[in-house]
C-alpha cells in the first residue's frame, strides 16, 4: 500500500472533515437499511467511492491520524519479492502490542509509530529477500512472564 501525506489547507481541511463526517453517516446508514432489508445477511453493503481509481490502484482511502495528520493511501497489489533460493530458515518471535497514546501525547509518538513501520517494512523486506522460507511464532508472553513475577528476594516460579 502507498501511503502519501496531504497538506490541506485550513479551508480544504474543514471540507475533509465535513465530507468524512458525511461518509461515515451514509456507510451508517446503509449498514442499518441492509440488516432491516435483508436480515440474517452477514455481509454488509460495499463501499465504492464514485470517483475513478487510478489503473494500478484497487483501492484508495483518505484518513486522518491521531496527530491530526492528512493521508491518502492507495491499494496496489505489489510484485512479489522473490526468494534467494540459499535454502536458509528463520524464525521471528512477536513482541508485546503497546498501547495506543492519549490524543494530548498523540504528536509526540507519530514519529515513533512512522519509525516502528519503516523499520517493519525495511525489515520485512530484507527477510524476505534473504530467506526461502520464514516461520513466525506466536508467542504468548502473558503466559511466559506470569510464572517469573517476584521479587529479587523472593522469584517466581521457573525463574533461576
């Protein structure tokens, strides 16, 4: 996905709201009208905008981040980044999810998360481009770090 930042001005702004505020009351709607319409239906409605996307794009989304920041984001099915065919294996362990920031903090943290996805993104990729095959491990750190609660005194259990 390509992901551009918008510059609005104060004026382009206030219509992205208003429009935003328009969508999400008609995406509402029509999700009310289909379940009244069709009931017992799992899918809800689709959502095509009635501009044209450009060729290569499926899809494209304007949003708003929490720091107040304008994007547009583009769908595009990527070319698959081959493998070096060296026969090589790695395995990636998951970390811990942080939690999301107050809106008062919100513009402090932006440049963390834009770092944290570049960093996943280059990462990724490198993996990708070295590697034939990648396993990934869930690992439930709850369930591992729960045993270990102690002091230096007194550990928990299975700590050494």
């Amino acid at each position: 996905m390509s992901r551009y930042r918008l510059s609005p001005t104060p004026a382009q702004e206030a219509v992205l709201r208003d429009h935003c505020g328009h969508a999400r009351y008609t995406w509402n709607l029509a999700v009310e009208q289909h379940s009244h319409w069709r009931p017992g239906r799992k899918s809800a409605p689709g959502y095509l905008w009635s501009r044209t996307v450009p060729p290569d794009a499926k899809s494209y989304r304007v949003t708003m981040d929490r720091a107040g920041r304008w994007h547009v984001a583009f769908a595009v099915i990527p070319a698959p980044v081959p493998a070096p065919g060296n026969g090589q294996t790695v395995g990636i362990d998951r970390g811990v999810a942080v939690s999301a920031a107050r809106h008062a903090i919100a513009r402090l943290k932006v440049r963390e998360t834009d770092r944290r996805k570049d960093w996943a993104e280059k990462t990724s990729t490198s993996i990708a481009r070295r590697f034939d095959l990648i396993r990934v491990e869930d690992l439930q750190i709850t369930n591992m770090t729960r045993s270990a609660k102690g002091t230096r005194e007194n550990p928990g259990r299975n700590v050494p």
